[in-house]
C-alpha cells in the first residue's frame, strides 16, 4: 500500500500550486486575455486564483454579477443542487431550470429544514483531492442529510480541465448538471461511482461512453442522459457557475500563508472550513 503524505507535505504543495496559480494569472493579465479561468491540477489538490481588482464581492451563496448564456438544469436554482432528508431518505429540492443570462438564487430552506445547519460542499468530480475527501467524508456527511441533523448542497465545478487532454473537468461536471436535470435523487449514487472510476492525471479521461455507462449503473437510463453528456448540453454553464465560485472571496482559505479557493471546500452558510480538525468535528460546531 502507497504511503499516504502527511500533512504538512500535503500544505506545501498545495501552497506551492497555489503560488504557480497566482504566476499563471499574471502571466495571462499581462497579455491582456479577457479570460482569466486560471485552472490548475493536482494529485492533491486544486487551487484557483483570479484578478480581483480590489472588488468586494459580497458573501458565499450571494448571487453574484455573472450570468452564463446558456441554460442551466433543473434543480440547481442555486448553480448547486440541494438536499435534504429525514428518516434514512436523502431527497433533492426541486426548482425550476435556470434562465439563460439569469443568476444563480440562493436556496431558501423553509420547514423542517430552516433550523438545520446548512453545508455545502464545492468539488470537482475530475479533482483527486475530491476523490480523497469523498472516500473518507461521504458517508458522514450522507449520513447526515438522511438522518435531517444537516441540508447538503452540492455545486460541481470544472477545476482541472488541464489535467486531461479532454477538459475531462468540464464535461464531467456538464454529466452532473445533466444527472441533477434528469435525475436529482440519483445524484448521490453517480457521484460515488464517478468518484470510484475517476482516471489518473495525465490520462484523457473518461471518455463520454464511460460516463454514460458508469451513470447507467447507477439506475440512470433516460435517454436524455446520454444526448446531455455528448451534446455538452450544460457546457457553458459549467463555466459560468465554475468563474463564479473562483471569484468569491468569502470562500477562500488559507494555506502556508497563500490564500486561494481550493478543491474541496467545505463551508457552513457560506463560510468555508478551515481544515482544522475533522469533518465530523467540524459539523458539530
């Protein structure tokens, strides 16, 4: 079995990639590119930095000045999808599919679920480090939402496009677009099995078969499916709702003194966990 990195090596190379995000995004400035998604990859963890201008841009879950022009999917009001649950069942709210040019709107949660703690959770199915966090988190936080101690709300980002020769990134966060869309209750099920076939860095990929068949396990058949994933139907979106999130100051942390939006982020309404102590520390807090 592999030795795990402890964690101070863990922290510098994350610091490190986070100081090579900041490089690239001076680079870019300087040559006056109007995009400024600065992507990087990592067998830990991702990090994105963007030009800020001294902008404040208000707290997590804020809808923010960015729009896409593309549709979004139903059932991510929010640019995430919720969740709740009570009695074992974890269900996912309803909403309508996101306008084009429209903003993401915060979830309001009514009920049962208003005095709950609400977590959200910002990944990458394509980010090892997300993969990691899945393996040693998932269980706690599902268990979590089923039991109604917590809401859940998910929001998958396209991070590390440049590990893959395929921008496997974005079109694997379009296949979770396409899954929340057609398939909300599912979800859960097809992240883990992406998480469980995620391919090496360096790699293509998984091509958009392997998706739709690794989503097909999961109970997922519509014929819808497999048009979204190859069309790449939530493309722009993806983009859209991925600069957002990597403009948000309130959801950076820091990390060896380097402060950036890394994958995973944990947060609870909106304030991002400071990766002090445990997971199941921290949702008792």
């Amino acid at each position: 079995m592999a030795k795990r990195p402890n964690r101070a090596q863990t922290e510098n190379r994350m610091a490190a990639e986070a100081r090579e995000a900041a490089k690239r995004t001076q680079e870019l400035a300087a040559k006056g590119m109007r995009r400024r998604r600065i992507i990087i990859s990592s067998s830990v963890a991702a990090a994105i930095v963007l030009i800020l201008g001294g902008v404040a841009l208000g707290i997590a879950l804020k809808p923010k000045d960015i729009v896409t022009t593309d549709a979004g999917p139903a059932n991510m009001a929010s640019w995430g999808i919720a969740l709740t649950g009570s009695d074992g069942n974890i269900t996912a709210v309803r909403t309508e599919a996101t306008a084009a040019t429209a903003s993401p709107t915060a979830t309001v949660w009514t009920g049962d679920d208003a005095d709950k703690k609400h977590v959200q959770l910002y990944l990458d199915w394509a980010c090892p480090a997300c993969k990691a966090f899945e393996e040693g988190n998932a269980e706690l936080l599902t268990d979590a939402v089923a039991s109604g101690e917590i809401t859940l709300e998910l929001f998958p980002l396209a991070v590390v496009d440049r590990a893959y020769s395929t921008d496997y990134a974005t079109r694997g966060a379009n296949a979770a677009a396409c899954v929340a869309d057609i398939a909300p209750d599912s979800f859960l099920d097809v992240q883990e099995r992406m998480f469980a076939a995620q391919p090496a860095e360096g790699t293509a990929g998984l091509s958009n078969e392997d998706m739709i068949r690794i989503i097909g396990e999961a109970g997922v058949t519509d014929p819808k499916l497999a048009t979204c994933i190859t069309d790449g139907t939530y493309r722009g979106w993806v983009e859209a709702t991925t600069n957002r999130v990597a403009q948000d100051e309130s959801l950076r942390t820091t990390i060896q003194g380097r402060t950036a939006f890394f994958t995973p982020t944990l947060a609870t309404d909106g304030k991002p966990w400071d990766r002090e102590g445990t997971v199941a520390d921290y949702l008792t807090r």
